[in-house]
C-alpha cells in the first residue's frame, strides 16, 4: 500500500520545451554529421533554453515543492549489498531494455559520454561548466541516470530487475527515498517507451554500446 492515496508516474510532468529541445539536439547532431557544423552549432544554441534549466532545478533543488517526502522506518535487513554503480556493459543493458527515455517521466535521455563529445566539438553552444547554471539546458536535463529503485538502504540489489534508465531531475528528486515515501509508482510497471529517439547515439558511431 502506498504511503500516498494516489501515486505519482513522476515529480512533475515535463514540459514541451523539453521535447522541441530534443528535436532540436537530434538535428544539430544530423547537420554535424552532414557537415554543416554552423547550422549545428545555432541548433545546439536553441536547444540551450532557459525553461528547461527551470523545469529541471524545479525538481533536483533541496527545497524543490515538487518532491515531498514522507520518511518512513528504514526496514531493509541487516546484511545489505554493498552499493555500486552499473558497469558499462550493464549500462549497455540498461538501455537495450529501457530505450532511452527516463522510466519515470518519460523525457529523452543522453548518455554522458555523447555529450562530452558534442562539448568538445562545440565547447560554446554546448557549454558544460562546474555549477548547474553553466551548464547545457538541455544535456543536464537529458542526461542519462541509472536508479536503484529500492535504495541500498533499504535493501536493494544492483541487479538487473532493481534498476532503471532515468532522467536527472528525476534520479537527483528521488534521492535516497523509496517509492512510498515519494508518493511514486513503480517505473517497472510502466512499458519503457518505444521511439525512434537515439540517445543521439549515432554521433559516437554506434548505439547501444558502452
């Protein structure tokens, strides 16, 4: 039974903007791989947009009025698995089921790997700087996160089943909590979202791979 009368998919439903940004990053990567490393650079530059910075902080940010919290007695067992990030090849996994889209709210997501690229090749349309001001809009947002559905302090696996692709603001809101205690529904019980969307993986010159 959930901690909340009617469960949530996510924090907060993401805004259009987020998806015309998307739009705009994946012709930006087909105009670099055409060559037309001008017209990439104007759509990075749109893609960069104000309201996505807002939509994503709205949810990530210590006081963010999006993710409430009801804290409950941590009942994991005494033994628990020692808490480690997926390895590439799990990661590749991850993805190959999840597509590339968060399992909670569904937007796009890129891996951080593509998006070093893209910083390296345009470091002023895809900036990338040490607080989240300075970074992309858009890449923040979209960037890719691998989530421990049950916490580690609650007993959680690193397992296959116990993880799922997600967004920033989504992992970042979710912190250490628990579904019940964010008032959330299991992303596991929703289908992963079949698109055409990438990851903008094409731009490395392969899909899927570590």
């Amino acid at each position: 039974m959930s901690n909340y009368d009617h469960p949530k998919r996510c924090f907060r439903e993401p805004i259009p903007e987020i998806f015309d940004a998307a739009r705009y990053l994946d012709a930006a990567v087909s105009a670099h791989l055409n060559g037309h490393s001008s017209l990439a650079t104007e759509l990075f530059t749109l893609a960069n947009d104000p309201k996505v910075w807002a939509w994503t902080d709205s949810i990530w940010g210590k006081k963010s009025p999006f993710v409430r919290i009801k804290k409950q007695p941590n009942k994991a067992p005494g033994e628990r698995v020692k808490a480690r990030m997926p390895t590439a090849i799990r990661k590749a996994e991850l993805h190959s089921r999840d597509g590339f889209h968060c399992r909670f709210c569904g937007v796009p997501v890129i891996r951080a790997e593509i998006r070093k690229v893209l910083h390296i090749a345009y470091p002023t349309a895809v900036p990338w700087g040490r607080s989240n001001a300075s970074q992309h809009a858009a890449f923040q947002c979209m960037w890719a996160q691998y989530d421990h559905v049950v916490p580690h302090s609650h007993g959680g696996a690193n397992d296959l089943d116990n993880l799922v692709v997600t967004c920033a603001a989504c992992n970042f809101g979710k912190m250490e909590y628990t579904l019940d205690e964010l008032g959330l529904i299991d992303p596991r019980t929703i289908p992963p979202i079949q698109s055409s969307w990438d990851g903008l993986e094409r731009v490395a010159g392969f899909i899927g791979k570590p």
